[in-house]
C-alpha cells in the first residue's frame, strides 16, 4: 500500500480553529469543515486522516467506508469511542493526547467537588433572591481531614491527590493497576477493595477509563455502600455512573450531594432530574477544555496525524502493530485489500 501524498486529507469531528489552520499549511486540506453534522460525515469518506473527539463511534463499520484512512488522532485521553482492534486490522494508526487536559481535568474535579462540598448553588441562589441572612441555613463542609477516595490513580487522579493533600485531606485510592509503592510514596493510602474505598470515603472522584470491566461501576449497589452522607465526583466518563441509583440515592439523603462534568448520554436531556437539583453541581463535559488545555490538544493531535501520514511514529501511538517493523511506515495487516 503506497503512502498518501500531501496534501492529506482531513476530516475533523469538531470545527478546527482558525488559529490553528496553519499547521496544515501546505500539508493539508480540510474536508467539510462546517457545522453540518450530517454533510460532515458523509465528507468523511475522502479522508486520509481523522481528527477525533468522543462523540463518533469508529468502529470496522465507519472505517470500512473511508478507504484512504491512514489515522486516527484524539484530542483528548480516552479511546472507548474507537475500537483500536479494527484500526489495527486496517492498518490504521490511532494517536492520542494523554497529557493535553491532564491539569485542567483535574483543576476542574477539584472546582466540582469544592462547589458541591461548600454548597456553592443554593447560596448563590440565596442571595439572588435577596435572601441576605443565610448563615443558619448554610451547611458547608470543611474539608480539611476528610478523606477523598481517587478510583483510579493515572496522570489525572495523580495531580487530584496532590491537590487535595494541599487542601489538608487525607487521600486513598484503589487502582489495581498502579504499583503500590508508587502511590504510597505520594503520601496517599491503598484501599485493598473497592469497596473498602466506597465505604471509607467522605468524597469518591472517579478517574478510571471506560471499558466493558467499568461500565456502571457506580451502581445501585456501590452507591449504598458509599458513606452516609458522601459526595460523589465525577468528570471522568459518564457512563461510569448509573444515574438513576444517585439520583434515589440523592433523594434519600443517603448521597449529600454530587458533581458531574460527564453524562451518559450527552449531551444529557434537558430534562436530566440531576440537573435541577441543588445538590448537584453540573457542567457540560467541559473539565478538559480550558485555553492552554485545547492548545495542547489541537497542535498534538494534528502534529502526530501528520507524523503518521508521513510514515513516521506519531509521538503518543496507542496501536504500534500497524507500523512496519524497519522503517516505520503505515502498512496494512494481511488480508487486508485497502486502497491507498
């Protein structure tokens, strides 16, 4: 299979900034590039390379449509959105940022966590409606010496412990796939089981990836043998959590309350009970896009699809069977009957 030419072809998932057009100057061009989901898509078809967010599905039955593709780059961390099996077997490369929204991601559950813990809606709320001598009704935590649980300790649950060890809490985590000493060495303790974790912690943050073992990890189940009275944090995935079980949990009291960044679906309904509620402080999968955090992704993401176009090893690849053990070029796997 010969190598495509510049200039590569690109499809994006979201609009691409003016700003940072000019990384494809000369190397390539864009493919519909509009706010017309459906014209977009069908654009997707002449595309050499895919620059991609969360919300398609890549999967054999869309690639099998793009018979250039040559890469897949996320702008972001997660990856439950392509299926790097059917990638591989098409000789299609997929790259991804892992340390573009790292500090922002967990600035933002930092943000979520304090919001809900200090009460922030319901006492703005009070003083728009003019209701000036709240301070009775105000039930605030402190949270210096809680305990915040971390479920999962990668680049971003990492720089959450920090964060929380400076606000003076004390921080366990439970991350099967983490070396143990690595953790205790940040001063931050090792729950043995998950549910040890659930049941000890005043605040439990989500930080693990999405796959078949984490779907609804946060169940009916889990969420009644949370503390009494914690607060649940999640700007990880959405559909980590089922919903339903925090939303009775909410209603009960058992839940004091919590902080959500992700849905599942999403955009969630506007009609989402949790999003009416007081206890609950929401944001639309934002916790990843700050200035400097979209920065890093856009100029990674395009600079590693170009690198891979070119026959080079994109920086962060995620699926390096497709490269050609000697020279490093994009090659397709046997069998396979992919034009160029």
């Amino acid at each position: 299979m010969d190598a495509p030419q510049a200039p590569f072809r690109f499809w994006f998932e979201r609009p691409l900034p003016s700003q940072y057009r000019e990384l494809l100057d000369g190397a390539g061009t864009i493919l519909a590039n509009d706010a017309d989901g459906a014209r977009r898509l069908d654009a997707i078809v002449d595309a050499h390379a895919i620059v991609a967010s969360a919300r398609v599905r890549y999967d054999a039955l869309l690639m099998d449509r793009i018979p250039a593709l040559r890469v897949i780059a996320r702008t972001g961390i997660g990856l439950d959105n392509i299926d790097l099996d059917d990638a591989t077997a098409r000789g299609i490369a997929v790259c991804n940022v892992p340390n573009g929204p790292t500090t922002s991601t967990a600035e933002h559950t930092i943000a979520l966590m304090l919001a809900v813990a200090k009460q922030l809606g319901p006492a703005a709320r009070a003083l728009r409606e003019g209701r000036g001598d709240y301070f009775n009704d105000y039930q605030g935590l402190e949270l210096a010496d809680l305990c915040l649980g971390l479920i999962g300790f990668g680049k971003i649950g990492t720089r959450v412990a920090l964060a929380a060890k400076g606000l003076g809490m004390r921080v366990t985590t439970f991350d099967p796939f983490v070396d143990r000493g690595l953790i205790e060495g940040l001063g931050v303790d090792c729950s043995a089981t998950l549910d040890a974790l659930l049941a000890g912690a005043d605040i439990v943050s989500l930080h693990a990836p999405l796959t078949e073992a984490t779907f609804k990890l946060i169940d009916a189940d889990r969420v009644a043998k949370m503390k009494p009275g914690a607060i649940l944090v999640n700007a990880a995935r959405g559909a980590l959590v089922d919903e339903h079980a925090v939303l009775d949990a909410l209603e009960r009291g058992h839940l004091r309350g919590a902080g959500f960044d992700v849905f599942d679906p999403e955009p969630p309904e506007a009609t989402n009970p949790l999003l009416g509620r007081d206890d609950v402080v929401a944001t639309p999968h934002v916790a990843g896009a700050t200035g400097a955090s979209k920065d890093r992704l856009w100029r990674s993401a395009i600079a590693q699809a170009l690198q891979a176009l070119r026959g080079e090893r994109p920086e962060h690849l995620v699926n390096p069977a497709v490269l050609d053990r000697g020279a490093w070029a994009l090659v397709p796997t046997a069998g396979s009957t992919r034009d160029a």
